[in-house]
C-alpha cells in the first residue's frame, strides 16, 4: 500500500471536487488516497476519499482571527492535515518550533498530520540538504508520539517546476529522514516524495526504497491524471 495524496493548496472548486470523487469510484487499487483541499469543501461528505486540510492553527481556540483549530477540522471530519508546508514556511515564516505545535494540535484531535520537510536550492548547492531534513524531522515531530505521523519530503526548489531529483538523490534523502525517525522511535513512520509527481514518473518514485507514497500538487487537480497516479503508484 502507498499513500497517494493531493494538495490542491488554493485551487479548485466544489464542482471539481465532485467530479474528482465520481472519477474515483471506479479505482481498483490498494493505495491509500487522501486529498487535502481548501478549508471551505473539508465538509463534502463522501464514502471514496478521506479529506484533509492544509493547515492549522497553533492554538486550541480564542482570539486569533481568521484562524482553524484543530477540533474545527476534526469536527467537519478532516483525517489528514499537510503542516509545514515549504509555501507555509516560506510565506508564513512557519519555523520547525510552529510546525511541531501544529502538528501536536492535530494529534491531539485524532488527525494525523503530514509534516514536509525539504531544502532550497541555495541550502542544495551548500551541501545542507541532509542537515536541513534531519533538523526539520527533529524539530518538527512532536515528542511523545503514540500516533500515526507522515512525513513528506518535499525539495523546495522542485516543487510546480517539472524537474525532479534524481533516483539516487531521493533514494538518500529518505535513507536519511528514516534513520533520524528510527533514531526518534519512530521507524515504520511513512515517508511520502513530493514535487512535480506524475503519472509518468510516480512508478520510478514508489519503487525507491523508503519511499511510501506521494504527495501531489499540480496533478492532483485533474481528475483522469490524479486516477492515474493512484494506479500506478506501486
Ligand atoms: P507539485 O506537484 O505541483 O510540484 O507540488 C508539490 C507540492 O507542493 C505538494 O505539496
């Protein structure tokens, strides 16, 4: 089983979600999907596909404007929420200290959260790229997790840009993220490859070791490609 799940981040619509959930009735697959939507259609209740946010607050509830707690999300029945993303850390100065909050809140309201993880182009060409991944799962990850997490690996500097990692460069990525979660206690936590996924390219990727899954942006918005990613995710 594989984890296959869309972030549509802030695109789509009600309609597109309907039309995505009627493509996925007919899926004969064993992989797990999930799509992370917009806040606004969480509710679209549907026996085909678990839904999930892409944010959350780090505050159980008051006065912050604007802002969804995690029981909000767990009452309009959110199962997965993406925290820390790289477009969160980058336009919301999102730091591992927020994220690790974040994803204690969900774990706190029985939603498993999805935590990214990734390096710039900047920290890539400095040779950071493995001091970076194992920070961020160290600082991220809450303690004490009785739970399932996941973690997504997600290289910032390929994300929407249709270039991907090699095999052997994701295949040490996640080499690495799974050593630091067996170091935590937390060996068996999956670990999802994301950016510029699809239905091309998704067979090679989920065939690497220590890779459980993907989490897809751009080509989780189209109904017949999103389908086929499911299939041949293996
Ligand atoms: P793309 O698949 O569009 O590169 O986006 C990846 C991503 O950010 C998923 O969270």
């Amino acid at each position: 089983m594989k984890f296959v799940i869309g972030n549509w981040k802030m695109n789509g619509s009600r309609a597109l979600l309907r039309e995505m959930i009627q493509k996925m009735r007919d899926i004969k697959s064993e992989n797990r999907a999930v799509l992370c939507v917009p806040f606004t259609m969480l509710d679209e209740k549907n026996d085909v596909v678990a839904l999930g946010a892409q944010d959350v607050s780090t505050h159980e509830r008051g006065a912050y404007t604007g802002e969804i707690s995690a029981s909000m999300l767990a009452e309009v029945g959110a199962k997965y929420v993406i925290v820390g993303h790289s477009e969160r850390r980058m336009y919301h100065d999102e730091t591992n200290d927020i994220v690790r909050d974040k994803a204690t809140r969900a774990l706190e309201n029985g939603i498993t959260p999805i935590i990214c993880v990734g390096e710039t182009m900047d920290e890539k060409r400095a040779g950071k790229t493995f001091d970076i991944i194992t920070a961020a799962v160290r600082e991220s990850v809450p303690s004490d997790v009785k739970d399932t997490i996941i973690i997504a690996y997600e290289p910032r500097w390929a994300i929407g840009a249709g270039i991907t990692p090699t095999t052997a460069e994701i295949a040490e990525a996640h080499r690495v993220i799974a050593d630091t979660l067996a170091y935590m206690g937390l060996d068996g936590t999956p670990i999802l490859y994301g950016a510029s996924v699809n239905s091309g390219n998704v067979g090679e990727i989920t065939a690497i070791e220590h890779v459980d899954g993907v989490l897809v942006g751009g080509a989780s918005l189209k109904p017949d490609e999103f389908v086929s990613i499911i299939h041949s995710a293996k």
